[in-house]
C-alpha cells in the first residue's frame, strides 16, 4: 500500500485510550505529582520526541514551582538498540546535581532506554531521580526500572498517536490506538535504522 494514500486515521485498527481517557488519567497522575513535589522546586525532565504531547499536557496541571528540561537521544543501530545504548544529541540546559529531578517518559517498552537514561542522570547525583511514564508495557520489560507514576499499560503491540510515532507519522493523533498491522510491516527507509527522536 502506496503510505500516500492512507489517511491519518485509518492508520489504526483499534483505540486503545480516547482524549478524555487520557485527559482524566493525567489530572489524576498531576494531583498526586503536585501533592509529592509541593516543596521541593523538581526538575520535569523529558526525551525528545515521543513525550512532547504528554509533557504539555501535563504540565499544565502541575501547579508547583517547578523547571523543564529535555534531553534528545537518536539509536546508533539496530544492534546498539538492542543493547540500550543510545547517543545523546542534545543534552540538559540545566544542572541537576542535588536537585529533584521527575523523568517524564510517553511509553516504556523493554526498558533498555530509559535504564541507559537513568545511568546517565544519576551519575550527575541529583537529589532524587523518579519516573512518571504516560504508557507501560510491562510484558516487554528486559531489565526491571523503577517507576513511581504510571498512566496506562499498553498490549504487546505497536501503537500510534499522541506524541507516538511509526517512521515519525502519527505522532498528531490525539488519541491512542493500535498500528494496522499492514502498515506496521510495510518495508520503511533508512531513517528506521537511525531513527531520531525517540
Ligand atoms: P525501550 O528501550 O524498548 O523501552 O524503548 C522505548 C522507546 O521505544 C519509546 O520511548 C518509544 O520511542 C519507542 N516505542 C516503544 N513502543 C512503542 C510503540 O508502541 N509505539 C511507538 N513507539 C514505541
Ligand atoms: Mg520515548
């Protein structure tokens, strides 16, 4: 199938979480956070792309002083993928040392990433270093992470929408739903293979 010819929408076969699911959910993840963090000036600290929607929206809830940062990492291979290891090509504006710093995540898969993430913050020795993910595939976990805010749990399969992407499409759908499986197998280009912007 020619990918010009699919419409956003029809690229999934199944809503998994509508906009009011996840707009409920993230108030309710934002009540506990403001409650957690009320004095302690945290850091909200994401990666660049896949979290940008989630990161907005939950923002906007949080309504303690607070600072935002984000880190940008692209996957040297599929090799180097498979082993967590990941190349930080924008790292934080902000120093974290001694400071509260809330990794905010859009979706865990095996975890390789975020444990290679977490290595890299902690060695800066912030004050505290938690997880808050908007999605969680648990069946997947390769290496047991702590996470301290979850949104959802996620089926073992590949879904789009709401800062998710397939080959960087999708990421605008403001819902989240399951990839066609004709689409997920279609041969992609090369920029799967160096894909920016997790
Ligand atoms: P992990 O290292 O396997 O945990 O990979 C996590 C990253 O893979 C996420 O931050 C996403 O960028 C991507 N990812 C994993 N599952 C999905 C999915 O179902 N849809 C879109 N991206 C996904
Ligand atoms: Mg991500």
């Amino acid at each position: 199938m020619d990918k010009s010819e699919i419409k956003l929408h029809d690229a999934i076969s199944h809503i998994l979480f509508t906009e009011d699911q996840i707009k409920n959910r993230i108030f309710e993840l934002a009540e506990t956070i403001n409650e957690d963090y009320k004095h302690k000036y945290p850091i909200f600290v994401g990666v660049l792309k896949g979290v940008f929607i989630f990161m907005a929206d939950l923002l906007r809830k949080i309504d303690i002083e607070c600072e935002v940062d984000f880190l940008a990492i692209s996957n040297y291979s599929n090799g180097a993928r498979k082993r967590g290891v990941v190349r930080l090509v924008k790292d934080l504006d902000i120093p974290i040392e001694g400071r509260h710093v809330l990794f905010i995540e859009d979706v865990i898969d095996t975890g390789l990433t975020l444990n290679y993430i977490l290595r890299n913050l902690q060695e800066r020795s912030p004050a505290s270093l938690e997880v808050c993910t908007l999605f969680d595939k648990p069946t997947r976990r390769l290496i047991e992470l702590p996470i301290l805010y979850k949104g959802f749990d996620l089926p073992d399969k590949f879904v789009i929408g709401y800062g998710l992407d397939y080959n960087e499409q999708y990421r605008n759908i403001p819902y989240v739903g399951i990839l066609k499986a004709e689409i997920f197998q279609q041969p992609v280009g090369n920029s799967i293979k160096l894909k920016q912007g997790l």
